[in-house]
C-alpha cells in the first residue's frame, strides 16, 4: 500500500470480515501470523460466515473526519451518509481488503474496535 499509514490514527475503528467457506483457513492462516491470534467463526463476534460470499468481504469502519479525509486524499472510496448495519455507531465505512489487512499487518488493528 502506498499510503503512510503511521499517519492515520485508528483510535475508535473497528474491523468486521465476512468470509466464504474455501478461503477461511486462508484468512484465519493470515490473520493469525499478522497478529499471533486465532480466529474462529463468531469468536469474535465481527468474525463471520457467509455461504453466498466468492472470497472475503473486509470493511472498516470509523467516525473520524480526519481519518475520512486521510482516506479520501489518498483515493479510496469512503461511504458516508450510510443507513443499516453500524450506522448508528459509525460515521464511515471502508469496504476494500487491501486497507483492511494494511490497517492489521501494519498497525497492529485487530477484528472488532480498536
């Protein structure tokens, strides 16, 4: 990833993945080398299944104007003004996998608020 992210500060995200079923050993494999803990399917609860999912669906989401700017500036698609899941908590929303594992390979981000 291009971007600094030592310039970010990820006090208050949190990080959800929804992950099909042929690639959870995969991410689990991943996720445990980056952070040196072992995942399972709702443990935690922002770790979670879907059958109807081709690969992993990893979003970050965040309240910060200033994250949302650094975002932004940087080029990534940053939702806004969302309705739904996490809206009453959170101001933005991340869907790319790239910065999701950037933010845990990185900075040390962990499943669920950070």
């Amino acid at each position: 990833m291009s971007m600094n992210l030592q310039e970010l500060n990820t006090n208050g995200f949190y990080l959800e993945a929804e992950v099909a079923p042929a690639i959870r050993a995969t991410f689990e494999d991943r996720y445990r080398k980056a952070t040196g803990s072992q995942v399972t399917l709702g443990n935690p609860p922002s770790y979670q299944g879907q059958t109807n999912k081709w690969g992993a669906e990893l979003r970050v989401y965040f309240s910060k104007d200033s994250a949302r700017d650094f975002f932004t500036s940087n080029g990534l698609h940053v939702e806004a003004n969302r309705s739904g899941y996490k809206s009453d908590e959170y101001s933005y929303r991340i869907n790319n996998n790239e910065v999701w594992w950037s933010l845990v390979e990185e900075l040390g981000l962990r499943l669920g608020s950070n």
